[in-house]
C-alpha cells in the first residue's frame, strides 16, 4: 500500500521492482517477494556474530540455508498493479486490493535493525529509520 509517512522499525514494507498494471506478467507491475521451497523455524542470522539479541537459541551458519544445508527459497517478483501515475490509477481501491492479493502477503517484508546498538539509537529516536541504517527484512506469515 503506497505511503509517505517515515519508516520505523517493525513496519510492514513493499520494495517494488516496477510500477504499471501487473499485465501480463511482472515487468509490467511487481515487488519484490518470496518463493520458498519448505517451511521451517529459522533462528535470525545477524550481520555481526557478537551481536546475540537477534540470534537463535544455537549457532546458526551460513544465511539463507537451514541445518541440513537445504536452501530454503529464493527472491522473486509478484505480480502486483502499482500506478505509476494519474493516469494509471483507473482502478477503485478494492478493485486493487483483489488485484493484489497475492503481492500483499508474498511481499510484505518486516523491516527489522540488524545489530543490538543500531536497536537501542533507534530506541532513542522513536524507532525511526535513518539513512545509512543497518537493516534485515524478514518475512512471516
């Protein structure tokens, strides 16, 4: 859903790769989701491995894979309708919320701080983020 209010951590996000009507496929119209190949409960990987607030209850290598070594799942794009403009917003808000059911699960990512002290600044400032912020996304649904 399209906003210009600022970014705090926590916040539900859409990175969208390109505007337009989300037809016929995703270069026309998508964001940036996931295709996951299996379900599993992941420990959080942090950027640096002193930092343990974000970290699982065991150690955990090599992001982006599970125990057994298996890739979990890919990027990919969702087809979604973003106008790019006045004159592409021919469509009434529920048109477009059916248009983009799938786009609003598949890729809504959860902005999260990556480190324990990037947490306390942001703590300090109202949880804001800030350019140059170290930041993950993370997806649950």
């Amino acid at each position: 859903p399209p906003s210009d209010r600022a970014v705090h951590f926590g916040d539900d996000v859409w990175l969208q790769i390109v505007g337009g009507p989300g037809e016929p496929s995703w270069k026309n119209g998508s964001v940036v989701g996931a295709k996951v190949y299996a379900a599993c409960a992941l420990p959080t990987v942090p950027l640096d491995p002193r930092h343990t607030r974000f970290a699982g209850a065991k150690a955990f290598e090599g992001g982006g894979v599970n125990d057994d070594g298996a890739r979990l799942g890919q990027p990919r794009p969702v087809r979604a309708t973003l106008p790019k403009g006045k004159d592409d917003a021919a469509w009434s808000f529920h048109e477009m919320r059916q248009r983009n059911a799938s786009a609003l699960t598949l890729g809504r990512w959860r902005l999260m701080p990556a480190t324990d002290e990037l947490a306390q600044r942001a703590e300090k400032r109202g949880g804001y983020v800030c350019n140059g912020d170290m930041v993950y996304l993370e997806q649950d649904f």
